[in-house]
C-alpha cells in the first residue's frame, strides 16, 4: 500500500505513542510535509509540536473538530504509529518555548532540586484499582512502592513533584520537568518519552506481566534482547535513551540508598544508562526481524524510502 501519496491523516496517538511517532516525522526528510488534522480534545499535540519547534514542512497541524473520517487516514498501528521510532532517535532540540520564553534542556542539572514521580495514567492508578494485568495495568505498582520510592528520594534531599495530574497542561509539565527535575522515575508510559526528548534523567520500573496479563517464568537466563525482549527487555525496546535506568524489578530501587540513588542520577547525566539495545551492536537480521515484525506495511514503507539503511535509534554505529 502506497502512503507516499496520502498526505492528510487524523491524530490518534496518546502522548507517548504520539511522541515516538512525531520523532520519526522530524527525523525523515520527505519534501513534504505530514498533514495531521486533530480535535479540540487533543491540544497537547499543538503544544508540543509548537513546544519543540516541528517545522511546519515536516508536520502541519489543522485543528478541525468537524473532521470527516472517511476522507483521512487514522495514525494507528495498522497506518502509521510509532513503529519506527526504534530506527529514529527521539526528537533532538537544545531548548523548548513554552509560556512566551525559551529554557535551555539539558544544562545545569546538578542545580535541580526536585525527583518527578509517575505513578498512574489519567483513569488508571495502580494494581489496586483493576481487575486485570493485562496492557497498560501490567505496568502499574501499588502506591506504597511509589511511596517508599518518595521516601528514599526525600532522604536524599529532593522535594517531590507528581506529574500525574490530567488538570496539569503539557506545557506545565514540560517546564516542571526540564527545569526543575534532577530526574523522573516512574512506570514506562508518556510522561518518560517526554523525559527523554527533555533531556531529563528517568528511572523506570519494568513490567510486570507481559501485555496479555500472564506472567511467564523467569527469563533472566536469556542474554540476546531480539531473542526474547518479552518481559525483561519490554520497557529497554521502548525507550531508546541514553539517560534512563531500567530497573529489573520494584525491588531493585527499594533496596538502593540516598547514595545509590544520587549516583545513578549522576551516570544518567552523562549517557551512561544500562539500555541493552544501546550496548550491542544488533545484527542485520535481528534489525530486519524486528523491522517485520513490529512496524506496520506502511511504517515498513516510510521507512525504507526516507530513512533507509536500519540503525537503532538512528546512531551509525548500532
């Protein structure tokens, strides 16, 4: 199927697929621009996009609440989602203008004073509040591992901000985020992918089942990522980013002290995160394996004719 010939599409992402995906539409170079007509609902993408300066030749916005369906094509995972993110890196920019003024990203984060906390997904809280473990629930923890993660952050000096609130606005959180925060730590979800393009630490607890709510046996034993990314290597597949910590389990931070933590921080600061797709340099096969099997025909297709060559999270060397 051809996509090069449509060009107006309809927004349907949330705030963490839609960032993967906006990545990819910067990162490619198709002449062109992306037409992507959005709700009133959906104001966090014009904040974001206005946010990080997309340049209207890569992605044009139209608010258009009177949309008609049958004459745009709906980003989704069977047109256009954010499959190709892990051949792209994330949107790459050294300040954002939000509120009328620029802030530098990235500078001065030995100065921040405060540790982000995500604990929940709008609707969605913890495990205590659904009936199933299935995707997204497989990501949540109970409030008293976020509450002892609060603890550990406090007794090392930090203040704690919750950036769960849905009555927060983006750009708020964009500022509270990249200006304030020494580092987020969290479940795997939107507000991490907007760490990352902030240039802001994060910490991530792992899943917990895989995405269908079963649990398999230990898997700790396989060392190849492509061979099985399942549970181990789900939230490492997900975040290509230099500056994240990825927990093994809830236990893991809980057992870390004042010191542990700040000096985890302090690697972050520099690149120096423990994502395995990051490490080791995959091989033609395990690129095009995953390139079949996980992009749709059409992100297969985007990608091939502006992208080309497959390099994780678009480096060279990888």
């Amino acid at each position: 199927m051809n996509i090069m010939s449509r060009l107006e599409y309809l927004w349907g992402p949330g705030l963490g697929t839609g960032i993967g995906l906006l990545s990819t539409l910067d990162y490619i170079d198709r002449g062109s621009p992306f037409v992507i007509h959005y709700s009133d609902t959906l104001q966090w993408v014009e904040h974001f996009v206005d946010a990080l300066g997309i340049s209207e030749d890569k992605v044009k916005l139209i608010k258009n609440p009177n949309y008609d369906r049958d004459h745009l094509f709906m980003l989704d995972s069977s047109t256009l989602f954010d499959g190709g993110k892990f051949f792209n890196p994330y949107l790459n920019r050294n300040e954002i203008k939000i509120f009328g003024e620029t802030f530098k990203l990235g500078e001065n984060t030995k100065d921040k004073k405060c540790i982000g906390i995500v604990m929940k997904n709008g609707t969605f809280t913890t495990v205590e509040q659904v009936e199933t473990q299935a995707y997204p629930a497989n990501k949540y923890y109970p409030r008293d591992v976020y509450f002892k993660i609060m603890d550990l952050a406090i007794e090392a000096g930090y203040d704690i901000i919750t950036l769960d609130s849905t009555w927060v606005d983006l750009p708020s959180k964009m500022y509270q985020i990249s200006q304030l925060c020494d580092c987020v730590i969290g479940y795997e979800g939107g507000i991490m992918h907007l760490a990352h393009v902030l240039k802001t630490p994060t910490i991530i607890l792992p899943w917990h089942h895989l995405g269908n709510g079963t649990k398999p046996i230990d898997f700790s034993f396989f060392n190849n990522p492509v061979d099985l990314p399942g549970l181990k290597y789900a939230t490492h597949q997900y975040h290509l980013d230099k500056k994240t910590w990825f927990l093994n389990s809830s236990d893991e931070i809980l057992k870390w002290n004042p010191l542990v933590l700040k000096s985890i921080i302090s690697l972050l600061r520099n690149d120096k995160g423990n994502n395995v797709f990051l490490k080791r340099k995959l091989t033609y096969f395990e690129k095009e394996s995953f390139f079949r099997s996980n992009l749709s025909s059409f992100e297969q297709c985007l990608i091939s004719k502006y992208i080309g060559d497959l390099h994780v999270a678009g480096d060279p060397n990888l």
